[in-house]
C-alpha cells in the first residue's frame, strides 16, 4: 500500500498525488508498474483539472497499457474501485490489481464544492428543492438519534474528540491538532446539532493498495500478506425522504451482513474497524449498523472508550474522516491501506489496535448511506 | 437486453431513458429488479441534470438495495461497466447482476460537449496548447493510414455508407437515412480528411443486459442464454503525441489478443463484430487491430464488401456509432444487447449475419485508443 500525506495539496497536481501512493505501494509489492494488468481508480473527479483522469494517472506513473476505469459510488467510490478489482482477481481474470483513489478538492470554492456533493444524493428534489445539504442530511439523522435513543450533542463531540486524538498521532492526516468537549460544542453551528468539529474537512490526498491472487503472491514471494475476505455491498433510497428511518443506513446493514456472510465472521470477530464518520452522528450509526453494539447503544460505546485503543473494538484510530480527511475517492483506499497496517502491526504504539483474530473491518458509505460497502481483511 | 430508441431524447430525464433499457431486459431474465444484487452503470454523466446518477436510476427503476457503481472509461464506459458486473458475477460473489448505459448529451451545447470529449485524452497539453479536438485526432490517424496504405477518402466513404444503409434498417438508431459516397465527400470538412458524414453524431439513448452464473441461468429456466466467453482489457498513453504509430490502436491490438486467448480462438471464428466507428477511419483501424485482416488491408474489406450482411465477416450492420449514435456510456453495452439478439437470429433478415459459429464480437474503446475493452460472446 501507498498513501499521500493529507491536506492540502496545491503543491501537486492530480497525477503527481496520485503517484505518492502509487509509487510506494508499487514498491512494496514487489511488482513494475509496466507488470500490473488491471487498475481501478475511484475519484469523483469533478471538481480537478482531470474530470477523466484514469489515463492520464496511468501514464504518469507508468501504467500505459493496463486495463483502465474510474469507479463512482460518491463518497464510496475507492471501496467501488476496489470491489471492481478485487472482483476482477478474483474471478481469475487477473492475476494482480491497482486500486487507487485521489481527489483534489481544494482547488474549488466550498460552494460548488457542497453542490457537487450534494449531487450524490437526490439533489434536484432535495437540495434544489429544499436546501438539503449534506450536513443537513446528517442533521436529521442526529436529531432522530437524540430524540429516541437520548444521543446527546456533548456524545457527538467526544467521537471529534476522539477522532482528532487519533489523527494528532497519524503524520499523514489533515487535521493532526487535538480539541475538546468544549471547543466543539462552541463551534459554529452548520446544521444544527451539527457544528463546524462535528464536520470532516474538505480534503485533498491519494491511496494505493496492491491486489494479487494467492498464487501470484506466493510466486511474488510475499512474505505478509493481508486477504480481503469479503466484500459487501448493497444501496439505498436517492431520496432520503423514502427512507423508513433516520436512525441508521440501512445500506450499512445490508452491505455489513453479506461481507460477514461471506468471510464466515461475526462482529465479536473484529479487531479493528475504519469507518465513515463524515459527521460525528454517522460512527454513532456505524458502531450499530454494523452489529458493534445493539441500535441506540453507539453513544454509550463512545462515552465508555470501548473504541478507542485498549477498548473493545478500537475505531478510527487513524483519525477518521473527521481528523485524517475526507478525498471521497480516497477514502475507501486509505481505510485498506490503514487497516493493512494495522494488522500487520506496523502503525506507532499509541494508535495500535492489539490484534486478537488479526481481522479488520471497513464501512464506506456514499451520499447519506446511499451506497454501502464494507470490506473484510484478515492477517 | 433492453435497448431504448436512440437520438434527441429531451422527451425524457434521465432515469426516464434508463428505464426504458432497464424495464425490458428485466421482463426478459424472469428476475424482478428486487432480486438483482448488483447494478453496473455506464455513464459519463457530466453533461446531464445527474452527474452521479446511479443511484437516482437505482431507485427509479426499482433496484433500491442493489450494490451500486458507475463506471468510466471515456467512450468504452459501458464496456468498463459490463467488465465490473461480469468480474462480480464471474467471482462467485453475485449470481446475477445488471448492467445500464445511459447517456443525454444533447441538452448542452456542442462546444462544452466537445471539451468535455477532449478530456478524455491529455486536455490540458494537446486539446489546450493544441487545438487538437477528437475529430483532429483521428484525422491525424487517417492521414497517416492514407499515406503509408493508400486508403482514400472514398474508401473511408464507403464505411459511412455500409453503416447508414445498416442504420436505415434499425428501427433503434438515431439516423436512419441511407447516404451515398458523394453525399459524405461534399459534406462540410471537419477536420481533413474527415467530414461531417465521418463522423459520429451526438445521441441520447440508453442499453441494459441482465448477466447470470451459469447456475443461475439454469435455476431460472433461461431458454437460450448468451455466454460472455471473455473480456479484454487494455489501454494506451494520454498524450497522443507519445505513440509510436498513428496507423492503429494498439489498445485494440492488446485487449483483442486478450480476449481471444481467454476465450480460446481467433478472428476467424467470429461471425459478426460491432467496432467502435466514432469516426470512419476508426472502422478501418479496427478490422486490422482486431486481426480480421493484415494491417493496411482495411479500406479494401470495406470496397470487397467483407463487412456487410453475406461477407465474410460482418461488421456494424446495426448502424454502429456512426449511424445508430454513440450515447458514450451506453455504446458497450448498446453493443452487447444488439450481438445478443444477433446470436440469437432474432434481427431482421436484411441485417442478420450468418451464423456458423455463434460467435460474435464487440470492441469498445474510449478516447481515442486510451481504453481498449473487447467481449466476446458465444451462444
């Protein structure tokens, strides 16, 4: 795996982001880039100089000639990629697979940016119509959440401060500053419950990991390997209007139940999990979405520490979307590049997850639980 | 399959058009769209009201819980989609998936269009620095196919008028006249040696094709199904300026080979082929990239009449782009859906190839051999 430091990078452009994850992971596998068969690239793509970047990357870093595509799934558009190229060694097509995400952000105004986004769900109907943004979307969530499980706004500052704790420990992450109760709580509000801490920043950065089937890794010589076990996915309403309930995403669920299908694992089995904690409210919903505690019981999970390292499932401890950033087609990448390190113990002492069953999660979702995917690996 | 009618198709949004691929095909595979795991989209969707659209199609047609990515690949977006569902069913891990290309295109001007095309290769150098829009990049193709194999500008007539005559014949495409050699030299020049009638219109429309295990096409009763036999990957550098030869793709060259060895035959054995005719000179590249003739010996299968309807191998006789239209996203799998009913002897009589080894053909690129995507499919 390969990942950019986080933040923003004006100092590079879209293909030059992309070759700092590329070329480490590249490196560490083993493998040319001229020998890689098959790469799949989830950006949004959008908002950068390269609205079509997949070729342009690839020649840049020396790919010419692979098999190329650009994967969207909105905010779940790394994880999309990598489904696509697991799915494409998996099946035996290939015998190795790059999957990267790179998103530059910054480089437009915050409007347009928040319009894009809001694309990701029914924007003509909900954003146009109504003004729905995305930290609205999440707001209704959050005030759900508080009216029937009692979640309260001073729960949702202990996931920021958390999170920003962990990230403060991670070089590579945007926001690496430690806060408190207290200065989320001031913040100003963007949609209330939600303030500005509740809020992952807008972000630029890239991520690579390096897919290859058994045999190819065992003739590569790999000496550590790390195996997706499964991958699930699954969608929900566009408009978040249809939805029967505010208090999770049900595309969480869905996704979460046929990845532990499928790697014959339950959540007890988790040693450490990335998830997509765009807001504060939404690793609330993770933790019980993806069977970490019963529905309504994720605040007392933060409250009590059992997600933080030496806790019984430690969550984010990279930072999260919330302190590490959030390059939407990067996320999904960087979580399998995180949790790669993680099971192979390699991260600073402080932020370690102690491995038990040398399994790991990842939740991404896209748009308000629109598109869910969650992914597997074991040591 | 399913396959909307092509052309202006302001009539309609886009979850519209997409319905009216997605609707059918379903109706045909005896499954409902609750049962289908997995939905794959072909769209470029930069220029309609929907950038991120698949999950606003999802709910639409009424695959809400369905895994959902879209793929992009410039104008082979649809082949990259139907790789991404064939890998996910071909893995084991999907026992059917859906497959949609959708593209509106002409609710923006042809100007932003055309930009927009023109990213798809290095904008920023050659389209930005150098003018060089998408129909200059293949004249600069033609040229040199003209001056080292004497091809002629009637010779690349000659393809447009095979695909009109084709066109007329599809109730589906978006230009539906015959035309004659004189009509296509006396058209407005483009980019010489192409013009107007060389080129490919601007077309809304969309295509669907519903993929099953071999189980589970055998637990649905599927009468008479038609195998992906093999899928070729390929693709070539950004900038054109740092190919060796402008004679042919070499993407095409890579990804055909592939797909014949996975599939385990040659050219020969295809009874008929939709290739990607954006421009008439691409046609003739693409006889001879593909290995159905020796390189430079293409304008003379379109004189002998080799590629139509009794020749030895016919090609695009259901209009191609050239006269069914070329919605981007939707081209691959528009391709897919028209072989499918090719194998199946189900096209009209004047346009149906003979079968002898049920085999057939489609080559999608994007860009101008940026991406190379070949499927072969078999019944």
């Amino acid at each position: 795996m390969g990942h950019s430091r986080f933040g923003d990078r004006s100092d590079v452009n879209l293909s030059e982001l992309a070759f700092e994850a590329i070329q480490p992971s590249l490196e560490k596998s083993e493998l040319t880039a001229k020998e890689i068969p098959y790469m799949a690239l989830g950006s949004m793509g959008v908002w950068s100089e390269e609205p079509l970047p997949a070729v342009v990357i690839a020649e840049y870093c020396g790919l010419t000639g692979a098999g190329l595509v650009r994967c969207e799934a909105a905010c779940a558009s790394g994880s999309a990629a990598a489904f696509n190229a697991y799915s494409a060694v998996r099946s035996g097509q290939m015998d190795s697979a790059l999957v990267v995400g790179v998103e530059k952000m910054k480089q437009i105004d915050t409007p347009t940016v928040l319009e894009i986004i809001g694309r990701a769900g029914y924007y003509m109907w909900e954003f146009e119509n109504f003004g729905m943004t995305f930290p609205a979307y999440y707001a209704v969530h959050a005030v759900q959440h508080m009216a029937k499980y009692g979640t309260t706004e001073e729960d949702l500052a202990l996931v920021a401060v958390k999170n920003h704790r962990y990230g403060a420990m991670n070089s590579l992450a945007h926001l690496q500053q430690e806060i408190t109760v207290e200065k989320v709580l001031n913040s100003s509000v963007i949609a209330w419950p939600l303030k500005l801490y509740d809020c992952c920043p807008i972000t630029d950065g890239s991520a690579a990991v390096v897919l290859a089937s058994e045999k190819k890794a065992k003739e590569l010589g790999v000496e550590d390997p790390v195996w997706i076990e499964a991958m699930g996915v699954a969608s929900d309403t566009a408009n978040l209007s249809k939805r029967e309930t505010y208090v999770g995403l049900e595309a969480s669920v869905r996704a979460s139940r046929m990845a532990y299908r499928m790697a014959g694992i339950s959540p007890k089995d988790v040693d450490v999990a990335t998830v997509h904690d765009c807001f504060t409210i939404a690793e609330v919903m993770a933790y019980e979405d993806l069977g970490f505690c019963e529905k309504g019981e994720g605040a007392r999970m933060v409250r009590e520490g059992e997600t933080e390292v030496g806790g019984r499932i430690p969550v984010n401890v990279d930072g999260g979307l919330k302190a590490k950033g959030h390059p939407i087609g990067t996320t999904g990448v960087s979580m399998l590049a995180e949790l790669t390190k993680q099971l192979r113990e390699e991260v600073k002492p402080s932020r370690q997850a102690p491995m038990k069953n040398y399994t790991a999660l990842a939740h991404n979702t896209g748009g308000t639980g629109h598109y869910g995917y969650v992914t597997i690996l074991r040591r």
